[in-house]
C-alpha cells in the first residue's frame, strides 16, 4: 500500500518557506549597510598600518609589488570557480585593455596615492579620495561621455555637489586655521615620529601633488574600466590579470627608481602585516562585498559611505598617530561631505530619469507592436 501524506502536512513546509523569506529579506537589508560599514573599517585600517609602514622605511612601489601579487592569489580562485570559460576569449587586444588598466588604476593611481601618503597624513590624504567621482564626473563632460543637464534640478545638484567639493579641497589644502585640542593624541605618536626618516608634515606641497595625480589616475582608470567592462565582460579574471600585470609594472618602476635588494626584503614585521592585510582585506574581500552590494542597490549605493571613511580616518588618524586636527580641515570635510552627497543625489535622480524614460519608451514600443498585430489579425 502507499503512504498517503496528509494535506496539512504539505502545507506545512511551504509556510514555513514563506515565513523564513521575509526574515531573509530583513537580514539581507541590515548586512548591506553593515556590509558597506565594514569596507570603511578595513579601509581605514589599511590607511593607518600603511601610514606607519612607509614611515618605517618601506616603499610605495615595493609595497604595491607585494600586496597585489597576495590579491592576485585571493581572487584567483573565484576565477577558477566561477568564470573559467572566460579564459579562452583572452586575445592580444583585451591583454592591451588590461595592461592599460593596470598602469592607470595599479601603478599611477595607487602609487601617486601612497607617495602622497607618505609626505602628508592619512587624514588628510583620505579627503582626496572622495573627490574621485567628482573629477571623474568633469573629465566624463570634457570627453563628452555624460551631459550636464543645467535645466533640470538634479543637474543643478551635480553641479552644486562639485562646486562644494572642490571648495572643500581648496580649504583643506590651504587653509589650516586654529588647531583643535579635542583628546589626547599620544598613543602611537612616538613610534610614528621615531620610524619616519621625513617627519610626519614634511612635503605638504609635493604630497598633494601626487594626491591630486592620484585622483585624475583614477578618474581615467573608471573611464578605462568602462570600456574594458564592454568589450571583456568579466569580474574576477580581469581583477587577477590587472593584480598581476600591475605587480610586474610596478617591479620594473622600482627597479629603475634604483631600490636596493634590502627594500624588496619583507620581514615578519609591520610590514608584512601590511602587505597581507591590504591584499586580502581592502582587495580581495573589500571587492567581493561591494560586487555583491552593487549587484542589490546599484552602483551609486556604496559611494554613499564614503565619507563615513573620512570622518573615522580622521578620528583614528588624530588619536592613534598624533595628528593634529585644524579648523580648516574640519571645514573643508564639511563641504566635501556636503558637496559628495549632492552630487549623488543629483546623479541618483538623473538615473532614475533615464530608466523612467526608457521603461516609457519600451511600453510604447510594445504597444505599438501590440496594435500592428491586431492589425494584421484583423486583416488576416
């Protein structure tokens, strides 16, 4: 004889399924901003031990060597896993992509960064990381890639969001104003001011140079990634390739800049603390998690929690290594968190314009097909 099931308990495992979807959905909206949350930590901690790191002797380019080869290593095997048929449409051509991508977003803008880093502070240094999408956004007008509607209002708040930023690096560069006592600053102060061969604020000329280089070597790479994107549609093969090919350019850049064998030696202290934690932290999880919030909120969401980086870099920055907080650095941050979240307001508006106008557009398109077909069923 067969086993007869009962009605109710059938139905007992498709409530319990809809019971658990709407927890799932819960869950899923407090880890993305703590997701977001985390990148911002790991950041910043990245900033601080790579602070104390090139002050203890250790080079931009050497450190860059190092830490993608170990970024390399860590997504690699999503590589394998998930886009392993992606490796036979590598050409000539899309190696050419690559390796542009690596000299633009490897060797100009991550090396520019870390040299200005080394000359300034990372409170300070960080500033200029959240004014990345407002150059990228003046050099996309320039190359005409993106338009800058004026009529409408969310075009006027893109254009606000950028005339306050670039107030705001303006005031942090040049206006230093009175210095803040707001704690005592003498946790790490000592080691910093001992292992740094310049000083903690010496070169604040040069080292702003090289972070405003650093951001147009961004602005371009986002360009670059644009286009390799469309023409390699891949994620964490092009992720590998770009680790690997950065890690040979920045080798040959150090060695023509004349460093010795005993700079390429990592020994088991901060500073291959640095190289790990960065490679694998702030690359290879930092990338899976924003890959994975883009693919639920879009691309504008994790730009939202930028300047939270700021605000806690500056904390840390000024209670473990000493560095003093001005009022021109505390103003000049206002504006650029002021200026960063209209941008992204406006720029979220006219996104949502255009999907509007196209969801628009399709309808129509679907209804006049629609008809056309009515059409000829009636004169069939």
């Amino acid at each position: 004889m067969e086993a007869r099931v009962a009605p109710e308990t059938v139905k007992k495992p498709t409530a319990a399924i809809s019971k658990t979807l709407p927890s799932w959905a819960a869950l899923e909206t407090a880890m993305l901003p703590l997701g977001m949350i985390l990148v911002q930590v790991f950041t910043m901690v990245t900033l601080l031990i790579c602070k104390l790191a090139l002050n203890a002797g250790m080079r931009p380019f050497v450190f860059l060597v190092y830490r993608n080869l170990i970024a390399a290593a860590a997504i690699a095997p999503l590589a394998l896993i998930f886009e392993r048929e992606m490796w036979k449409k590598v050409s000539l051509v899309i190696w050419g992509w690559i390796s542009i991508n690596a000299a633009l977003g490897i060797v100009l803008a991550m090396g520019l960064y870390y040299h200005g880093l080394r000359a300034t502070s990372a409170a300070y240094s960080v500033n200029f990381l959240n004014l990345i999408p407002i150059i990228t956004f003046i050099i996309a007008i320039m190359l005409r890639a993106e338009k800058l509607m004026l009529t409408k209002r969310p075009g006027k708040m893109k254009l606000l969001g950028t005339l306050l930023c670039v107030c705001g690096a303006m005031v942090v560069s040049l206006f230093k104003g009175r210095r803040l006592h707001l704690w005592a600053t003498r946790l790490l102060r000592s080691q910093a001011a001992a292992t740094s061969p310049t000083g903690l604020h010496h070169g604040m000329v040069a080292g702003t140079l090289f972070l405003c280089g650093s951001c147009l070597s961004y602005a371009l790479w986002f360009i670059v990634q644009a286009r390799l994107a469309k023409v390699f549609p891949s994620k964490y093969l092009v992720t590998t390739l770009t680790c690997l090919l950065g890690s040979l350019q920045c080798f040959v850049v150090g060695i023509s800049l004349g460093h010795s064998r005993a700079e390429w030696r990592i020994k088991w202290d901060l500073q291959l603390l640095t190289v790990v934690y960065s490679g694998v932290f702030n690359t290879g999880v930092t990338y899976v998690i924003i890959c994975w919030v883009i693919s639920r909120r879009g691309p504008m969401y994790p730009s939202m929690f930028s300047p939270l980086l700021l605000i806690i870099t500056t904390a840390m920055d000024s209670l473990l290594l000493g560095t003093s907080i001005y009022l021109g650095s505390v103003l000049g941050t206002m504006l650029i968190i002021g200026g960063l979240y209209a941008f992204l307001w406006g720029k979220g508006k006219e996104l949502q314009l255009t999907a509007a106008a196209a969801a628009v557009a399709q309808k129509q398109d679907g209804s006049e097909e629609e008809a056309r077909e009515q059409v000829g069923d009636a004169m069939a």
